[in-house]
C-alpha cells in the first residue's frame, strides 16, 4: 500500500469512527439556526423550560427589549411582553414551568430595575408581581421558594436571594436580602455578575472580576477594563523611547501635575502595581473632574483604542471576569476552570447541567466569543475546559436541555445573530476527556 492509498484509508476510518468531528473542533451536531434576526430585533437568552417543550427568550433592539415564548424548535413564537412599555429581559422558569421570573432592564444603577415574577397561563403572563430590585433572576430548585439574582450596593454589583415562599406570584414580605458566608466576602471585595444557582439547589457559579476575591481585588467595569488591557497590551509592544513620547506628548495636551502625570519607565512590572494603588488611581490631576484613572483611560481611548490586543494570560487574569463556584453552606470559593491555558477570559453566563455534571459557559472578547464546558468526574472537576464550538465570531448566553442532549445558544455563525439549537456530541466530548 503506497502513501497516499495510505492517508486516504486513514482518513476513512477516522471518518466512520467520528472523530473528524473532534478534529473539525465542533462537538456539536445537528446543528440548526430556530429563531433568527427579524426586522432589525435580535434574539437572546435562550432558557428552555422543564418539560423540554418551550423557550423563553428576548427580542433585542435598541430602543425595546421584549420577552418571548416559542416551541424548543422554535416555531409558534408569541411575544408576552410587548404590551407592557417596559423593556424586559433574562427570563427564566420556575420548576414547576408555571411561572417565569424576569428583570426591567436597569437605565442606570442594578437597583433601578425591577425584578418580576408572572404566571404563564396558556401563551400569556398573568398576576405580575414586583419582587426584588435586580436583574438576571433564577428561581431555585427543586421547590422555587427562592429567587437568586444579581443587584447592587453602593454601585457595586453583588449576589442576593429573595425568600418567595410556595406562591412565587405572591408579595415577599422582605426584600434584597443578601448572601451570607463566602458570597458576602466576594460581594464586599469584587464586582461579581452572572449568577447561576445550580438544580441541586445548593452549588453558585458566578462571574468575579478579580482572582483575589478573598482577600479583596481591583474591581472596574467592562468598559474600563477593557481599555485598560489595551494600554497593558501596547505598554509591551511599544519600546520605552515611544511610551515615554507618547506620554510627553499627551501630558503637554492634558495639562496635569507634573508628579501625578509623568510617567516615566512604565513598564509591565510596574504597570499592575500602579492599577493596585488606588491613592494613585484616585488623585486628583490639574484638570478639574479627571484623576490619575481617568487619564490612563483618556490615553488608551485616544491613542490606543484602534489596537487589537493579543492574549496575556497573567494581565486577563488579573482584570477579566472569570467563573468561580462555591455553595450556600460556605464552601470555599474556587476558579470553576483552574488551568486557564484551556480557554479564553472574560468568562461569563455559566449554566449548570439538571445532573450537576457539567457547565457551559462562554468565553472571549466580543469579536471572538466561543462556548466551553467543565466536567465533573468521581466527584471531582476537571481542571481544563472543552470547547464546544468554533464556527462563527460571536457564540454566547448557553443553555442546555433539561436532558442533557441539547444546546441553545446565540449565535452569527451564518453571518447573522439568531438562537440556535445542537446536540452534545457526546461521543467526541467524552474522547476529549
């Protein structure tokens, strides 16, 4: 048998056993877009009800967001919340799939937006009751006597419950309670967003923008952050002689106090202990109403902004988001993905497999966003993530089928964003153990 009668056999037989599908790098099948993009409204945040049958999910624009119900195929999509004038987002089931639980979109501060419970009668929403101030709400499980959502403190975001009791359409007599144990230490020392409370009622996955959750961490918004990694990114790329030009150049612009405002030498060594000093972060400069911050912001916004940076795992550690897990008995919080060489930072909307044997997540930037899982096996996770998907530039908001079988997921694989519907292939995972 000569060489290429060699390959072409080889090829084959990869072919039959499936494991091209593993190399192709997908690892999910019968792929189909269910719910596209119409007239300009962009769907999201899929969440698939108990019984398999239904979806609820968002049309987005601009100016409305409105909550949706459609077959998990898809079809016979109703909207249930175009008649309210508010516009509604994150919806997602109760256990019993009677009620849904969902936010106002917040203008400002988490506080401003109303969390709300309805029933589901038929394809319509009845007995809407305001149960909180926050957003992206989850019922417990197994009962949903509890709602689980992210809010805010003193414009810090931070994870709280609300005690419902049996009737969820009911007015809970307390409200905005907050996480006690390690919750309320990472609650005090680090923005935190996404929650999911898994379906055994007991284990929290969220996103934490700082690896020192424990001992207290930088917290800054996503916007901020990312032009921060930016001017970290063109700090290593640029030779000093240009750093410092550029800095002479933007500080005769700016105008601010020689001491605060020269620079001089930064480099990535010194460049994270400038971001921890928070005396520095916050002094104030010549210009009235601009600190130290905001001129680091100001130059990368300016100078640096059309840069696309690559990856640095110790600088996207330190001010990307990453997915941590604890439970509500105070057990330690630990990274959900320990050896972040498997995937890409920030990681976000994490959801818990029905059996508690696996999460989805998405990881990346905006540009290049991808869905990821972490296994559990003999009690234990896995230390690196598997990666799902790879067609497309932008993949998001997972969620799986109470059965396991099946992934609902955002999507412009096809060049455009809409909902779409695959099955785990779970053959070619399992060979990715």
């Amino acid at each position: 048998m000569n060489m290429k009668i060699k390959i072409i056999a080889i090829t084959a037989a990869f072919i039959m056993s499936g494991y091209c599908s593993a190399l192709a790098g997908e690892l999910i099948t019968s792929v189909e877009k269910i719910i596209p993009k119409r007239s300009g409204q962009i769907p999201q945040a899929p969440r698939v009800s108990p019984d398999q049958k239904s979806v609820v999910f968002e049309y987005y624009t601009k100016e409305d967001v409105a909550l949706w119900l459609a077959d998990s195929d898809g079809k016979n999509s109703t909207c249930l919340t175009c008649d309210s004038h508010k516009k509604l987002e994150n919806g997602s089931w109760h256990p019993s799939g009677r009620y849904i639980v969902y936010n106002q979109v917040p203008e400002g501060n988490l506080k401003e937006g109303g969390v709300y419970t309805a029933e589901l009668k038929g394809r319509k929403l009845s007995n809407i009751t305001k149960v909180a101030k926050g957003a992206r709400p989850q019922f417990s499980s197994p009962n949903g006597h509890v709602i689980f959502f992210e809010t805010s403190v003193s414009d810090n975001n931070i994870l709280a419950y609300q005690v419902l009791g049996p009737n969820p359409v009911a007015e809970p007599e307390k409200s905005d309670l907050e996480l006690r144990g390690p919750i309320q230490e990472v609650n005090r020392n680090s923005e935190v967003s996404h929650p999911f409370l898994a379906p055994d009622g007991t284990t929290i996955v969220f996103a934490a923008r700082s690896t020192n959750i424990q001992e207290g961490g930088l917290a800054m918004n996503d916007i901020d952050r990312q032009k921060i990694y930016k001017l970290w990114q063109a700090l290593l790329k640029i030779p000093d002689n240009m750093v410092n030009k550029e800095l002479e150049t933007f500080s005769s612009y700016l105008n601010y106090k020689p001491e605060l405002g020269r620079a001089n030498n930064i480099t990535s060594e010194t460049f994270r202990a400038m971001l921890k000093d928070e005396a520095l972060m916050k002094s104030a400069t010549i210009v009235k109403g601009y600190s130290k911050r905001d001129f680091l912001l100001l130059w990368v916004t300016d100078i640096l902004d059309e840069r696309d940076p690559e990856s640095d795992l110790e600088v996207q550690n330190l001010i990307y988001p990453r997915l941590w897990m604890t439970d509500v008995f105070g057990a330690p919080v630990e990274p959900l993905v320990k050896d972040l060489s498997s995937t890409s930072l920030p990681q976000k909307w994490p959801t818990v497999s029905h059996d508690g044997n696996f999460v989805v997540f998405e990881a990346g930037h905006w540009k290049n966003r991808h869905i990821y899982m972490v296994r559990k096996s003999g009690g234990k996770w896995s230390e690196r993530a598997i990666k799902l998907t790879e067609k497309g530039s932008y993949n998001s908001s997972p969620e799986v089928s109470p059965d396991g079988k099946w992934l609902y997921f955002e999507s412009n694989r096809d060049g455009t964003k809409g909902i779409w519907r695959a099955r785990l292939d779970w053959k070619a995972i399992d060979r990715m153990k």
